[in-house]
C-alpha cells in the first residue's frame, strides 16, 4: 500500500500502477520530507515529479503545501493512475487551497524539452535500468529549467554509480536506504552543507 504521509491528505491511499513501476517506500520518503520540510523547500514550490508511477511523490509535496505540482511518466497506466490519484488528493485539499496538479503522459526528455520554468523542486525516480546516458541527458535538460536555488532529489540503485553530472549542477550529499541511494543535487554555488539535515 502506497500512502500520503503527512499534510491536508495525510494517511490517504494512492493507488498503484499494476506493473512496471517501483514505489518509494514510505520509510524513504519520509526521509526524504523530512528534510526538504528542515530546509523549507516545499511551501508554494513548483514541482516535478518525473518517472512518476503513481505521482506519490509530487503529491507528497503537494499534500505539504507546494503550489504547483506536475507528475510526469510516458506509461499509459501509470499516468491514468496518477490522474485518479491527483483528483483524490485534491478534492482533500481545503477550500480554496488545492494546489495545481497536473499529469503529462510525454516522455521525461520530451517534456523537459519544451517545459518553462524556474522549477523549484525536481523529484527524478528512474527504473533502476535506465541507462547512465539517458540519466545524464534528463540532468542535463533540467538545469536549464531549475531555479537558482532548485533541488534536484534523484533516487537510484545504491550499487550504482552517481551518474555524470552536467556543468551546473553539483552533488551535496547522498544517504543510502538499504539498496535505495538518494543524491541531493542542487544548482552549482548553491550548495550549503549547513542546511542539509537528515
């Protein structure tokens, strides 16, 4: 079971698409939220979620209070599920507060080819079998669209190698959760070890 962690939909159940697609585990996420919550990246954010599955991260951040929220995957299933999870998350919304979500069944480079940004918050969640190449390209795309303080949160096999990564982004840290490692990657000069918390 896949559920909203913490926010107005909080303990609320996502639904899953029925294969290809590997759902962060909830230990992880809220990990994951926990921090983004300690360096105050999430309040009226814009956010990507790209690989999306079942969009439980995008709508994690939504559910906590980011103003604008997209769930990308090519996948028909997956994004017909993110839809239906996207409307259940915001008819939880309080009145008037419902944040902006919508689902894109493009392509991940696709959509960062003619999206607009700055993006605040980029969730990046692979199949484990993605090639290192196409990693590298999906980063590369985004630094053009992330905002001078944007995050990128990229979630991966922890047997594998941090992928290249382009001129204008740098590693701040990575944690490794069992065999999930996430690397925090954020905008070059942006890096601040003193706001990273656990």
């Amino acid at each position: 079971m896949t559920r909203i962690i913490s926010g107005f939909a909080g303990s609320l159940r996502l639904a899953v698409p029925p294969s290809g697609t590997r759902p962060t585990s909830d230990r992880v996420r809220e990990a994951i939220f926990s921090a983004l919550e300690a360096r105050d990246a999430i309040e009226g954010m814009r956010v990507l979620d790209l690989y999306s599955g079942s969009g439980a991260l995008g709508l994690e951040a939504a559910s906590r209070g980011a103003s604008e929220v997209v769930l990308v995957d090519r996948s028909p299933a997956a994004a017909r599920v993110g839809r239906d999870n996207a409307k259940l998350v915001g008819r939880a919304a309080p009145r008037g507060g419902a944040p902006h979500i919508t689902v894109s069944s493009s392509p991940v480079q696709s959509f960062l080819g003619g999206t607009v940004g700055p993006w605040d918050l980029v969730f990046l969640d692979p199949p484990y079998d993605l090639g290192g190449a196409e990693l590298t390209h999906n980063l590369e795309a985004l630094v053009g669209v992330l905002a001078d303080d944007g995050l990128v949160v990229l979630e991966r096999s922890a047997r594998d190698p941090l992928p290249e990564l382009p001129v204008g982004l740098e590693l701040e840290r990575t944690k490794d959760y069992g065999d999930t490692a996430v690397h925090w990657l954020v905008v070059t000069g942006a890096a601040d070890a003193d706001s990273a918390t656990d």
